[in-house]
C-alpha cells in the first residue's frame, strides 16, 4: 500500500526504520534508512 501512496505522490525515496518494509524490493521506489538515504544524497 505505501509503494502505490508514494508512487502516485511523485516521491523517489521512501524512508523508514521498519525492517519488514526495508526487505521490500521494487523498481518504482527506494526503499532506504535515513542514514542511507543521507549518505546517498550528501553534497560535497
């Protein structure tokens, strides 16, 4: 369900702690930690 709310919201990633959801695999979306997602998005 959070895979279609997210893909209709426009969104790339999604973030979350949830270890269920993070075993989550897909193509429309990225599925990451914050700290994933930080150290992917940091500007250097």
């Amino acid at each position: 369900m959070f895979e279609l709310q997210t893909t209709v919201a426009g969104c790339d990633y999604f973030i979350t702690t949830d270890d269920r959801i993070l075993k989550y695999r897909t193509d429309r979306i990225k599925i990451v930690t914050p700290i994933q997602f930080l150290t992917e998005n940091e500007v250097r």
